[in-house]
C-alpha cells in the first residue's frame, strides 16, 4: 500500500521513469492509446469488446451441450474469463508499479516472457484476432441491413454485399475518429445497444414460443458418438469465444495513471451486462427453438424466404440495435492494428490533427476498412474461418496466457491453490482449445461445397 501511495502522491524515481516511457512511446502508441479515461470509460470499453453480437450464436451453443451442461459451461466461462481478466489486470499494475507502463499485450509477454515467447507470437496472434474480428463485424452488419431491407422489400433485388459494402462506407466515416479514448461515448451507447437486442431476441423468443406459429422443438442433443464430441467442442469454442476479448492490455491504456483498481471496476460494469445478456439470450432462444436453434437466432426468428415470426417492428429495432453495436465492436478491435500502422508512419513531433498525421492516419484507416469489407463481401461464409480463427487466438490471449503471465510475475508458492488453478485452467483451456479448432476444420470440410464467392447467403 505505501508504494501505492508514493506513486500517487509524489513524483518519485518510479514516477519519473514511467513518465519517461511513456514519451518515448511511437506516435501510433501515443496517440490511439493516449491515457485519458476513467474507470466507468473501461467499462464501457470492455463491454463492447466482450457482450457484443456474437452472443446470438449462444442458443446454438446450447444445441450442442443441452441446457444443464450447457448452462453450467456458460457459468464455468464467466467466472474464468472474469478470473483471468483480473490477473492480467494486476500484471499490468504490477508492471506499472516496477516503472514500466505497457499498453500493449505484444509488450507486456515480451516484458514477461521474452520476445521470442511472447512479444512475436502475441502480436502475430492479436493481430490475426483483431482483422477477423473487423470482417466479422462488417459482414454481420450487412446481414443485419439486408434483413431490415427485406422486411420492406421481401422481393427486393439488392444482394448481400451492397449491404456490406453500404456498412463498410460508413464504418470508413467513423473510424477517423483518432483514439481508443475518443470511441468513450460510442461504446457507451453500443453497451445500451447491446441492453436492447438482448431485450428484442429475448421477448421475440418468448412470443413465438407462446404463439400458434411456435415451431417443434426437441432439447435432446443428437448423431452419432463421434458428432456428439465434435458437436460438443464446437459448442465449447464458442462459448469461449463470445467470452473472448484479447485486447485487455490495450483497454487498460486507455486509463490515466495510476490505473491500480481501476480495471477492476471496468469489470463489474462489464460483467454485470454479461450476465444479463448472455444467459438470458441463450436461454429463452434455445427454448424457443431447442436443437433446431440456428448460428444466429436471427435466422429462427425471421427465416429467409420464409414469414417472420415476430412483428416486423421487433425485428426491425433489433437489428438496428445490432447493427449499432457493430460499428462500436469493429472499431474497438481496429484500434490495436490502428495503432501499429499509425507507429511506422505518424510523427510524434507534430500535433495529433496537424496535416502531418491526419492525411496518413486517413489513408491507412480508409485501406484496412476497405480490405476488411472486401474480404467480408467476397467470403459470406467468414463465419466458418472466423470459428477457427475465435479458436485459435481467443483461448490462448483470454485463457492460458493471463494465467501463465500471472504465475512467472507473482511467482505463487507451489503449496497454494493459486497455483495449482491457474496451471489446471491452462491445461484444461488447451485441450478445449485444440478440440475446437478441429472441430471449427471438420466444420468447413462438411460445408466447402456450399461455399461461393460474393454469394447472397
């Protein structure tokens, strides 16, 4: 506690040193992850990064496991992922308290351990994780935008990738705002956003459960021996996926100094909005629709080519709602690739807007939103690659590497069940892991025959 308080209340050696390495910083570290905000500012920020929409992939989830696994795996990942957020928290603090301030994740495993472990491998899998999750989030929008089209205009000839392209164009507009810090308000009304459709999908499942329309159900989870595992580490995957987030270190640089406590309050704010959404959504659309329950509980609730089973208002609002949410996710998780790029080609000299910085930051963000939306039009089925890439990178970034980074920093006796925790939820995390990026790969051989370029899914 005195430590914390010299480093508060004076300007000691440590002080004077994190100051110096915070100036020392590239412009693309300085500027996108310049550290202004406050806690309440983190807790928006994690909550766009974690309970975005995504998390109407849950009813499907549940398919694969049944409701008392299935409710006892979302229980098990939330408290996990809340553990593991906090220890990589208190690395940070730890790090900031020895005199080094990283706002990087690829910095702080470099820091930890070694760059050749840590810093390339990090960043090379941060990165991956980081463009998947920006596709992502410009093709679901373009789902979104053409179910409202088609509410309007059943037999309408617009194609899906005009959509994409239509969000693209639009994402391109917002993502020259300069800094992770200046999304604050855009990420608290996605937070709201993501209150709202939780809301829509959760009364849109219980009125067509009730209604004459209410489709038949089974909650049996069925195939053979060998598809049921297979079902079942899909189901897992993605599961830890929607509780991913992979950028912790960057959120906390958000923060002005000193941070200690301060991500832990982020946290509850999050945690409070999963909890609500998460198991309220992947309750009530799994008993609307039991193992028939769909990858997006959009397509249960308003089938293509078929009649909607909500009011077309209900729909209408929920997919605004997403769609909302979406600009806030894409942007957030553009912020770290931002950052990279903005640090080989800004100036830390000039001013944040001078013309020395805006004209290449606008250039380089236009590209990556352009190549993002590309990639989303040309490949609809993305989610498929995206199972594997959510596979890949969200279990070692959220699940194995907060834990393994806690250990070498704090160094916990052998004799404490701190350690032995953190070493079982890494053994565990890794198998889970590796099940479901086979299981993500099998997904795609049985589906590659139905893949096309630009198709209009």
């Amino acid at each position: 506690m005195s430590i914390l308080v010299s480093l508060s209340t004076q300007p000691t050696d440590l002080t004077l040193q994190i100051a110096s390495n915070v100036d020392g910083l590239n412009a693309g570290a300085k500027f996108v992850l310049e550290s202004k905000g406050n806690w309440w500012h983190a807790g928006y920020h994690l909550t766009v990064s974690i309970a975005a929409p995504s998390i109407l992939s849950l009813p499907f989830a549940l398919d694969g496991l049944g409701w008392v696994p299935g409710f006892l795996a979302l229980t098990i990942a939330t408290a996990v992922s809340f553990y593991a957020y906090t220890l990589i928290s208190k690395v940070l603090e730890q790090a900031e308290l020895e005199g080094h301030r990283f706002l990087r994740f690829r910095d702080v495993a470099g820091y930890v351990l070694g760059r050749r472990w840590g810093y390339y491998p990090i960043g090379a899998i941060q990165i991956a994780l980081c463009i998947a999750a920006a596709v992502a989030c410009v093709l679901l929008g373009g789902e979104s935008m053409q179910i409202i089209y088609q509410i309007y205009k059943p037999n309408g000839s617009m194609q899906l990738y005009e959509f994409i392209i239509i969000f693209g164009i639009l994402m391109l507009l917002i993502s020259q705002l300069p800094s992770f810090h200046s999304l604050r308000h855009i990420n608290l009304a996605s937070l709201v956003f993501c209150l709202g459709f939780s809301l829509c999908v959760v009364g849109g499942s219980i009125y067509v459960g009730h209604s004459k329309q209410a489709p038949a159900k089974s909650y049996s989870v069925e195939g053979s021996s060998v598809s049921k595992m297979f079902t079942i580490f899909n189901s897992l995957a993605i599961i830890l996926t929607n509780f991913g987030n992979g950028i912790i270190p960057e959120i906390q640089a958000t923060l002005a100094p000193p941070v200690s406590g301060k991500m832990f309050k982020g946290l509850l704010i999050c945690y409070a909005v999963v909890i609500s959404t998460f198991f309220s959504v992947a309750g009530a659309g799994y008993w609307a629709f039991g193992n028939a329950s769909a990858g997006n509980i959009f397509t249960n609730l308003a089938p293509s080519g078929g009649v909607a089973l909500i009011p077309n208002w209900l729909l209408f609002l929920a997919n605004m709602f997403v769609i909302g949410e979406l600009f806030a996710v894409a942007l957030v998780y553009s912020q770290p690739i931002f950052e990279i790029f903005e640090g080989r080609s800004l100036s830390v000299k000039s001013g944040k807007f001078s013309m020395r910085n805006v004209l290449p930051r606008f250039i380089i963000r236009s590209l990556y939103v352009s190549f993002a939306t590309v990639i989303a039009a040309a490949f609809p089925f993305f989610g498929d690659i995206n199972a594997i890439i959510g596979a890949f990178a969200c279990t070692p970034l959220d699940f194995i590497l907060p834990f393994l980074l806690y250990n070498v920093t704090f160094k916990p006796s052998i004799w404490t069940i701190k350690f032995w925790l953190n070493y079982v939820i890494i053994f565990v995390f890794t198998i889970v892991g590796l099940m479901g990026c086979i299981s993500a790969v099998r997904q795609i051989v049985l589906d590659v025959s139905s893949y096309k370029l630009f198709a209009n899914v």
